[in-house]
C-alpha cells in the first residue's frame, strides 16, 4: 500500500508543523474526521481551507451555534412553507422534495467530487451534538425520512471539526476522530508565520515585535494572552501606521490589539507601572 | 509492535482500545510514519490520543517504552559496517554466500557509500534535533536572514524523544487543580430547561396538526420557549482552616457567578459547620436561618457545600438554637447538616482537601452525609454528574480511591 492520496504539507499561505501534517495525513488516508483543539487564534479554522486549498477541493463550512441541531447539518423539511404554498401559492405541494433544505452536511455528501467540510467550533452546541453525528459520519450516508429517500456520500467528504474545549465532547465521538491539539508556535514558526503575513516588515521591528508579544505572553496574570492571530493583526496596525521602533513599557502603541479584556489592560499598566518586569 | 505500547499507555489511564490499535495497524500500513520513530510519534499520537489532558501521559508512556531504542538503531549500524569491513577483508573463497550476494547485487563501494550516508543522514537528523531546542532561548535577529530552504530543514521538526522528554503537555492534564474556566466548563452541565413564560415560539408540530384538523386552512400555534430550571444553592466554609483554599474557592464562587445557564444561584457562608442559620456575607454578616433557608429553597434546588470538613469532632455535636446560639437543648451541628441533606433531592460536598487524607473523623462522618468529591476538574465533573442523575439517592456518594 502507498501513497494513494496527495500528502498534505501545509501551503504557501499557512504553515504546519509535523505532527500537524502527520494528523492531517492520518484522517485522510484512515478517511476519518479530525478533530483540532487549541487556543483560539492558532488557526484552526484557517487549517481546513488549507487542506481545501492544497487539495484544490472545494471547502463547505457548517458554522455551530448553541442552537444548532445536528438535524440542520442534514436537511430542513421546510413545513412552513409547505403549508404556506398549500393555502395561498402556487406549484406542487405534493412533491415533497421541494420543500427538503439540505444543510452542509447533506450538501457534502450529495456533491459529486470530494470536498472538505469544516464543521467549526463544535463545543457550541449542545452536549449531544456530537452523538446525534455519529452514524453520519461513520457511515457516510443519511435517510430522508419525508421522502425515504437515502443520501449517500459519492465521494467521502474530509471533515475537520474544531473545538474550543467550551465542552468536553462525548467519549464515542473522540474514538471516531484523529485528533491533534495545535499547539502555542514557538519563536521560530512564529517568525515565518509573520513573515508569510506581512512580508515587507521591517525585521527589526519584526524582532522587537516578537520580544514584546512573548514577554506579554509570559505575563502570568492575564486572562486571556494574545495568540497569533492578535500578533498578525497588530502588526498590520503598528505597519500602518509607520511606528518604527518598539519596547514593552506603559507606552505600547495599540496594545488594545493585543489586550482584549479590559482586566487585562489593568494588569498591564499596573505591573509595568509599578518598574515590575513581568515575571519570565 | 506496538501492543505493548498500547498497554503501557493503558497503564498510564489513556483510554485506548481494539479501535485505536487497528487505527494505527492502518496508518503504519499506509507508511504515514515514514519509518521513522518521529514519524510514528506524530502518528501514534494523532491516533491514539483524544483529549489534550492525555498528551502528557502519552509523552512519558513513549519516553518509556521506546528510550534505548534509538541507540539499538545505531548499534546495528555499526555492526553492519564491521560486518562489510570483514567481508571484503576476506578472500572469495572464504565468504559466506549472503556475503558475496550482498556484495555482488551492489557491489563493496555502493554498498559502503550507502551505509555511511545513512549514518549521516541520521547523524544529522540528531543534530537538528539538538538545535530545535537548544536555540531557542537565544536567538538573534541574525536567523532571520537564513535562505528559506535551510530555514525548514532545521527548524519546526524536533526529535520525538525530545519533544516527549521536554513534556509540553504538563499544564493540560486534568488531575491538577483547576481554573475558572475549566470550572465553568464542568459547571455547564448541570443546566437543564423547561418550557416557560410568553407564548412565544412557533410550534410546528402543533401547528401542522391544527392546520390538519382545520381542513388545511392555516392555524398556528406557539408556545413558550426553553429557559433554564437549575436553581443552585452555594454554601461556603470560609475562614480558620479554609484560609489557605480560599484562592482555589473563589475561582469557583466566580466560576459559578459568571455561569448565565443558572436559573437562580444563591451562595451562603458557614464556619466548619453550620449551626442553626448560614450567612448572606463572607464576614458572616445577614443571617439567614436554616429554615428560612429551607423555606425560600424547594428541594429541587441542587445543594453544593465547599468546605474541608476538617474541624474538632466536638464542633460538629454542638448544640445550637435556630438563631445559632448554644442552648443545651438545642440541635447537634451534625443533625443540622443532616436536615439539609434530607430536605434536597440532590447535593454534594466538594473538598480541597485532597482524598488521600479523608480519613480524618470529621471528614469521615460529614462524608457519610452528603456524597463527597475532591475540589478538581475531575471530582467537579463527577460531582455534577451526580447531582444532575435522575432519582433520588442519598448518603454515601462514589467511593474515591485513596
């Protein structure tokens, strides 16, 4: 058996460590779900349209609210407009499969080539969210019940679900996932992510920008520490407006970029005021 | 194979199984690993770990199942090379016949070109392995002007046994103590709803039947949407010996506070013990009576007490009057705690004290009354598992090991 598929190693736009590659080459060669947990604003989200992008496959995102049921990701029997076209419209109410909505789960199985399905932040919904997936995914294949009519995958979907660990997910779903959990980038990656992102910085400033993110980082009192994402969006905002250089005092320009709780914004001034280093 | 690994990840309580294993039979198969023992790192623990809270657990299961196994690699290499050496020493007479095949089928100078570039190959990938960790801590603006190509090849790829020996994962294992978070994450499982107020949401089901029964011509029908019914009592031993776990209780108290799923959450203080009334205050200010309390509180309302249980075993025979005062006809603080259980269908104790020393008399008997769990991520799970359970049970709850 070898490389019967393309091996995904990240693209030109989103960088990947090995472990993250070796999981993605997991769910796809084992055809499974993966499941990717960590901080918010590692880019878990952005992974799955790396995957759609190196894969040149089209990416369906099923966005999970706390009110989602895993009925929507299937199909919608629209009722009410049923009953609505029975009583003043106009067409054929008898034919049933007008008034089915298929949602993006169902749109991924009925699509004739492979597609990527991102199912984002999973832990919103509610605790059985998950289980009520379980034979979906497994199966690759649902049953409208309207029409008693099967839905089955033409070509299995790859699914990456993300999850934000506001709810721990149920055991049986676990199993059935290649799980990786992204970890915080170290210095190094961090660089060639900013580097990717804001490819004319100045790389001083790069340098004092990372020195100053990482002591933040390291402030043990925040609430919530700045992560990549805040990184790259502060940058955008020092770059334009042309700040050259740069040291972590109480004077950090836009630092409400970074800082996104207001507790967290009194930290700060309260441990620089005070001539405290923060605590490496 | 990897069965014994499986079985000392088992040891080590992560929960893997016959799925796991065929999982990663699958992924072997495929040649996802590139035979490499990194690549079966990344692999294996893709696979094989579910929740973050085991990573550690995995790491030091690798470490020690497959330490030593790096150096046995370069053991047989070595072996290999003298075995080479000898055979071309020989005469052709003399050697073995797998001697002269092997050296026939590459002849004597491929076959040395090809160990030793494998040996530098490996040589190489140790050294990487050294750089990934070692320079982090002091690297100068000068790294970033390294080509591209270069930058890849010894950066981002550390050495499985270093990233399992570094234990990157420490922080998330889920015995340790907990933060607001987690706590709020384990508290959001004792919400539950029901149907109240304004009628107010469509109710399809019961509008598509009256539409049914009125011959098609529409009628709708609402009804009054879900909120949430868990009503929670909060009762906190405060001050003398909880002193040093007032951190740890007060990211639960604000855990609790921000959870919006509560329908109603009321939070009292006692001292030790309560006798005869609880305190609105931490400085034990607006008494409130046990049967006020009891009272205000119907018994669907689910009781949490957060204390150590640790006191003088007389504290808990004291009697008072309802207002808290000593009377000598008055009730054992032990019956007070022992009305309370009996009046909630559902209640816990959550301890900081660690469960190893719950063998203190105080603990043993207060145990005995409400079912008891340790102040942890773990023991807060549990404890909101039992108080959500369906039924009635009181006394004794899980037996935690010691």
């Amino acid at each position: 058996m070898t490389d019967r598929f393309r091996r995904f190693t990240g693209t030109d736009r989103y960088l990947t460590s090995p472990a993250l590659q070796a999981a993605v080459n997991c769910a796809l060669a084992l055809e499974r779900p993966l499941l990717v947990k960590g901080e918010p604003g590692t880019g878990k989200t952005l992974l799955a349209e790396a995957i759609a992008g190196a894969l040149g496959t089209k990416l369906l995102t099923w966005n999970v609210k706390s009110t989602t049921r895993a009925q929507d990701g299937l199909y919608v029997y629209d009722t009410v407009q049923r009953l609505y076209d029975s009583r003043f419209g106009d067409g054929d109410v008898r034919d049933i499969r007008r008034y089915i909505r298929f949602g993006p789960l169902g749109e991924a199985f009925r699509s004739p080539e492979r597609v990527v399905l991102l199912i984002d932040e999973v832990d919103k919904a509610d605790l059985e969210f998950p289980n009520d997936l379980l034979h979906e995914l497994d199966r690759m294949r649902f049953r409208i019940l309207e029409t008693d009519e099967e839905v089955q995958a033409q070509a299995r979907p790859v699914v990456v679900v993300t999850s934000n660990n506001e709810k721990e997910l149920p055991d049986a779903f676990l199993r059935r996932c290649v799980f990786h959990f992204i970890d915080f980038p170290d210095r190094e990656l961090m660089q060639r992510i900013v580097r990717v992102h804001h490819p004319k910085l100045d790389e001083a400033l790069a340098q004092q920008a990372l020195d100053v993110f990482y002591q933040l980082r390291d402030m043990t009192r925040l609430r919530k520490r700045p992560s990549t994402s805040e990184l790259v969006d502060w940058l955008a905002v020092l770059k334009s407006a042309g700040v050259q250089d740069l040291k972590l005092d109480e004077t950090l320009p836009f630092v409400g970029a970074l800082l996104k709780r207001e507790q967290d914004l009194l930290v700060f001034h309260e441990s620089l005021a005070a001539g405290r280093r923060p605590r490496a | 194979m990897f069965v014994g690994f499986l079985y000392e990840l088992r040891r080590r309580k992560v929960p893997v199984g016959a799925q796991e294993a065929v999982a990663l039979a699958r992924a072997l198969e495929a040649g996802l690993h590139d035979s490499s023992l990194d690549g079966f790192y990344e692999v294996a623990r893709a696979l094989l770990v579910h929740n973050e809270a085991h990573l550690d657990a995995f790491d030091q299961a690798f470490l020690a199942h497959f330490k030593g196994v790096q150096d046995q690699g370069d053991a047989l290499l070595e072996e290999l090379l003298d075995w080479l050496e000898e055979a071309e020493a020989k005469d052709v007479g003399e050697r073995s016949p797998e001697e002269e095949a092997a050296l026939l089928a590459l002849g004597p100078e491929a076959l040395r070109e090809l160990f030793t570039a494998r040996m530098q190959q490996q040589e190489r990938r140790r050294q990487q392995q050294d750089n990934g960790t070692g320079e982090e801590a002091q690297e100068g603006p000068g790294r970033g002007t390294r080509p591209e190509g270069a930058e890849r090849a010894d950066g981002g790829r550390r050495g499985a046994m270093k990233t399992a020996d570094a234990r990157l994962y420490r922080g998330y294992r889920d015995d340790r103590v907990l933060d607001t978070r987690s706590l709020a994450v384990a508290l959001r499982k004792l919400r539950a709803f029901q149907r109240e107020g304004a009628f107010d949401e469509l109710d399809l089901e019961g509008t598509i039947d009256a539409t049914a029964r009125n011959a098609g011509e529409l009628e709708v029908i609402l009804r009054p949407p879900r909120k949430p019914s868990t009503r929670v009592l909060l009762l906190m031993d405060v001050g003398g010996s909880m002193t040093p776990h007032a951190h740890l209780v007060n990211r639960l108290f604000s855990a609790a506070r921000k959870a919006t799923h509560f329908r109603e959450l009321r939070t009292h203080y006692f001292h030790n013990c309560v006798y005869g009334r609880v305190y609105r205050t931490e400085g034990f200010g607006e008494p409130v009576t046990v049967q006020e309390l009891l009272a205000d509180c119907g018994p669907h309302w689910k009781l949490v007490l957060v204390g150590d249980a640790l006191m003088a075993p007389y504290e808990l025979m004291l009697r008072s009057g309802a207002h808290g005062r000593y009377t000598p006809d008055g009730v054992e603080g032990i019956v007070w705690m022992m009305q309370l259980a009996q009046h909630f269908e559902r209640s816990a104790w959550l301890n900081p004290e660690p469960p190893a020393s719950w063998w203190s008399p105080t603990i043993r008997t207060l145990r005995s009354v409400f079912p008891m769990f340790p102040l942890t991520v773990e023991g807060l799970g549990e404890a909101v598992g039992h108080l959500t359970r369906g039924g009635v049970r009181k006394g004794k709850g899980p037996t935690v090991s010691r």
